[in-house]
C-alpha cells in the first residue's frame, strides 16, 4: 500500500495540478500574444509539454514530480516572503533567513529533478485543443460518411488497419481499437488527421486530410472515432476498457429550459433509449432517469430528442441504431458511462458494470458492497461509487 497514495487520489490530484499549470500557462501566453490562435484554439508554442501517460504508469516517477512540485511552491513561497520582508530594516535577518530556505527549496527540486525522458512528451501545437461541444454532438450524423470516404480504404471497416490499401504505405495503419485513441489528446489525434503523418525519414505514412474539407470535419471524425471504438471495444470485450464520457445531448425536464446533459452532473443518471412506441420504465429513487428518443413524443420526466445522441449512444454501445431501442446506461456522478443494460437482459446486477473504475486502489470496499445487503442494482451503484474513474484522455484530465 506503500504506493497507494500515488496510484489513487494523490495522483489525480498530481495530474489536476499539472493540467492547469498547464493551461494556465496557456491562458497567459495566449493574452501575452505568444499563443496566437490556430485551428480556432490557442496553440501550445513548445515542442514538449509534460508526460502525464508517464506519471499514471510509474509511481515512482510520479512520487518525484509531486515532490519537485511541491518543493518549487514551496521555494516560491520563501522567495517571495524574502521580498517582502526585504523592505523593513528589521526584518532584515528574518529576510536572510527565508532567502536561505527559498533557495534550499529550489536547490533540493534541481537535486530531485525527474528524468527528462520520462518527464516530457512531444507536443504540438494542437496538443491541448479539446474537441468542440458542437463538433462532438453531430460527429455521429457525419463521421462515418467521412470515414468511409477518405479514411476506410487504410484503417479498414471496423478500424483494425486492415482496408484494403493497408499494405501500400512505408507502415502499417495502426489498429483503434485498443488504447491508442484514449492515449492520445484530441487535439493530437486532430493534428494527425489535419496534417498527415510522416516517418523518420520523412516518408508519409498517412495522407492529410483533403484541404477542402473544414476543421469541423476533422473534429468529426476524432469524435466519431473515439466513439466507434469504443464501441468495438464493448462488442468484442464485453465492457469498456478505457472510460467514456457520456456523448452529449440536450436534456428537458418536465417542461422546463433545454439544458445540456453536464448540467445534471453530480447526481446518478440512468439514459434509457426509448423506441417510439415503447412505454418508459419505471422510476428509481436511485438515480434520475432521462430518456432518450430520437423522435418527438408526449413525455414527463426528462427527456432527450435527438437523432444525433440517439446514434451516438448506438456508437458507444457498438449497435447498429436500430437495435438501441431498451438498452439502458448508468452514468455515475461525473458523467462517465459506467454499466449497460441490453433490452433482454436480466434486472440490474454488477455483472452489468462495463466500466471499471480505475482507481484500482480499492479492491477491499468492493469486496465489502459484495458481500453486503441489498438487491442487483444496489450492489452495482456501490461498486460504481467504490470505483471512480479517473478521467484522463492523452494524459490530460477530461
Ligand atoms: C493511405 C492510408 C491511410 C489513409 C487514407 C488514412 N490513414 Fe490514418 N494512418 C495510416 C497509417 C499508415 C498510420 C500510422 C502512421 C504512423 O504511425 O506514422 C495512420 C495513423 C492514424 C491515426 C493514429 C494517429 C496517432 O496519433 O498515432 C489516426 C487517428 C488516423 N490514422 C486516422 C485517420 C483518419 C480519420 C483518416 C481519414 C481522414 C485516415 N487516418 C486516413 C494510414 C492511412
């Protein structure tokens, strides 16, 4: 358990500060003008940036970033203590003194510094553009035209690399459905397909996109992607592998204002795909329950129309559309699709978690809501609670 702490909350709380050490230098570059816009976000102007895969893999390595970490604030503080006691003459010694710690603080870091190869990771300047909401919610309506057409022959139908023009190029296309699309940022995956790919030779290895095509296209077909491997991934491995956010879509409540999904976070969600003439289950004090329909129909409760969120969740299920009508999703607390419920399953049960958590750390809670009380379901939203996701996509929180 020695290297609990780094594996579970200490790490998130690693990769969270990095991230917005990260985008914070960002924002200020951006408002310096050393980050103008590219491709509509504000490009990353370094060839690096930090390798938070490394971190999530090595507790060792991330022990030693989170101690530099905090040794530099630590440095910061007495540094900038130094400087304002600098100012009253008598405070002088206590000035001598905090110079003293400020720079032991910054020598120890230097001393501790982590090595530069597990330390950074190639960037570009995409690297930290996040997938536009409007691009994510009608990626499913036109990705898989713009797959077939311009990217089917290499990556093959089901995206293994195995199209019938895999073998032409220097290297063989890689396949999407293991880890490398989570392994990726989004913005990473939007440069490659914008711009193409070379070797070490320089040789290409995958043509750019058409110019003609606009960014919303490319942004389309990352959101496809992503989504369609997942679905693969549900299909072939029965669950999820690597976790996935719930596709966005506008949600009504009883008469209410439209509002997004994300606006209903912090509660358990159940999305149930409601076929047009099927009636809606029944309420679960449990969880709230929105149904999605990709029709207009008399409904209370929360319901979602969309064609677009109808497929998207076909998607992730890896179904085709017309057999989504019944299947049921729980999302947990931060919006993660957890467990699915096909329409001829049996009652809820934790067989049906598809997404395990992965702060794997606490094996000993779930083998507690096991052997407790309470019927599938609770058992089920126990271990959904007992295992969080941590959300990192290419090595950056969600
Ligand atoms: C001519 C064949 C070919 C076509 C067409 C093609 N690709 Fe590729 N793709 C490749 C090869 C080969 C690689 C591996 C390149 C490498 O690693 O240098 C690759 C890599 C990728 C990757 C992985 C990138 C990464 O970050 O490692 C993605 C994503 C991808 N392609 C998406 C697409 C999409 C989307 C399209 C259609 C717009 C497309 N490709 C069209 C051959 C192709």
């Amino acid at each position: 358990m020695e290297n609990g702490w780094w594996r579970g909350s200490g790490l998130d709380a690693l990769l969270a500060s990095i991230t917005q050490l990260e985008q914070g230098l960002l924002r200020v570059l951006h408002a310096l003008g050393l980050a103008p816009l590219v491709h509509g976000q504000p490009a990353w102007p370094f060839d690096m940036r930090v390798s938070a895969a490394m971190l999530t893999l090595d507790a060792a390595h991330a022990r030693q970033v989170g101690t530099v970490l905090l040794l530099l604030a630590f440095a910061a503080l007495a540094l900038l203590l130094a400087a304002l006691l600098r100012w009253p003459l008598r405070a002088r010694r206590a000035a001598a003194l905090m110079l003293g710690l400020g720079a032991t603080g910054l020598g120890s870091a230097a001393w501790q510094w982590p090595s530069p190869v597990l330390l950074w990771a190639p960037a570009m300047p995409t690297s930290f553009h996040r997938l536009p909401e409007a691009a994510a919610a009608s990626a499913p309506l036109h990705g898989a035209g713009l797959y077939a057409r311009h990217c089917l022959a290499c990556h093959g139908e089901n995206g293994d690399g195995d199209g019938p023009r895999a073998a032409e190029g220097p290297r063989w296309p890689p396949t999407f459905n293991r880890s490398l699309l989570w392994r990726r940022s989004d913005g990473e995956l939007f440069w490659h397909i914008r711009h193409g790919m070379r070797d070490a030779q320089g040789r290409s290895t995958m043509p750019a996109l058409p110019g003609e095509l606009p960014d919303e296209a490319v942004w389309q077909l990352v959101g496809w992607l992503q989504l369609h491997a997942a679905g693969q991934q549900l299909a072939r491995a029965g669950e999820w592998q690597l976790p996935l956010s719930a596709p966005p879509m506008s949600v009504q409540c009883d008469g209410g204002p439209l509002r997004p999904l994300t606006a209903l976070r912090g509660q358990r969600l159940r999305v149930v795909a409601l076929g047009p003439r099927q009636p809606a289950p029944r309420e679960d004090p449990r969880f709230q329950t929105v149904l999605l329909s990709p029709v207009a129909r008399a409904q209370e409760g929360c319901l979602a129309v969309s064609e677009a969120a109808w497929q998207a969740y076909a998607l992730a299920a890896g179904v085709p559309s017309q057999a989504l009508a019944g299947t049921e999703f729980l999302l947990d607390r931060g919006g993660w699709l957890r467990a699915r419920r096909r329409p001829d399953d049996a009652p809820w049960s934790d067989a049906m978690l598809v997404c395990r958590g992965n702060g794997s750390d606490r094996p000993a809670q779930a083998l507690r809501v096991a052997a407790s009380e309470g019927d599938g379901l609770d058992q089920l939203l126990a271990r959904m609670d007992a295992e969080p996701v941590r959300p990192v996509r290419g090595g950056r929180l969600h």
